[in-house]
C-alpha cells in the first residue's frame, strides 16, 4: 500500500510574498522570475513565482521592466514601503479615520509616539518651508 503524501503546512498570508521580496532585495540587479524561484529553495512552480511578482507588482512592492522576451524584477523601495502601504490599505477600509488614528496613536509605546511627532514636524516644516 503505498504512504499518503504528505502535504507542507500551508504559508501564513503575505509569507510567500515576504519571501520573493527578501529574495528580491538580496540581489545585484534586476532579476529574472526564474532566478527568483531557484533562490527561494522550493519546489514552487513558476507560475506561483510569476502570480506572487505580479501581485506584489499590483502593491507598488517590485517593479519591472522588459529584457529581452522576459520581464526581470526588483523590488521597489525599501522594506519599510510595503509595510506602510498594507498600513494605508487598512485605514482606507475604516469610516471614520480620525477615531483609528487616534487609537492608533494612544496605543503607541512614547519611543515610537516620539518617533511620529518628530516626523509630523519635519513633514510639516516641509510642506511651508
């Protein structure tokens, strides 16, 4: 009788994304999907690389360009940028803003609730100055 196959733990939401792009990052230059793939050790099938670059590319996260008959990938930004974009996205999905930020604000540790004053104050400066 032969053994069930035995199927992988299923990835956390957005782990097969923070993979391509850590992969991403680790590279020299624009990168090719299969170049992508060998990297992250797998035995994801290319097509699962190609759907995870083009949602991430949806997400502003990578960018690409054509060379030659194929696309090659880097990642957009820097690691803080899809953070801040998943942190937008769920803003933009609440009616009243202002009670989330405030929230947001109270429940912050004062390290970090000094971090955000002193870039309000910047991005303040900035925007008169």
């Amino acid at each position: 009788m032969a053994k069930p196959e035995q199927r992988r733990p299923r990835r956390a939401q957005g782990e097969l994304e923070s993979q391509v792009l850590a992969v991403l990052r680790t590279a020299d230059a624009p990168v090719t999907a299969a170049w992508v793939r060998e990297r992250l050790g797998d035995d994801l099938a290319y097509t699962t690389v190609m759907t995870v670059l083009s949602r991430l590319l949806g997400k502003q996260a990578v960018s690409r360009r054509r060379e030659g008959r194929s696309f090659v990938w880097e990642a957009a930004g820097d690691e803080a940028g899809p953070a801040a974009l998943r942190m937008r996205k769920v803003l933009d999905r609440e009616r009243d803003r202002r009670a989330v930020l405030a929230r947001f604000v109270t429940a912050l540790p004062a390290d970090d609730e000094q971090v955000l004053r002193d870039l309000l104050d910047r991005t303040a400066d900035e925007r008169t100055g």
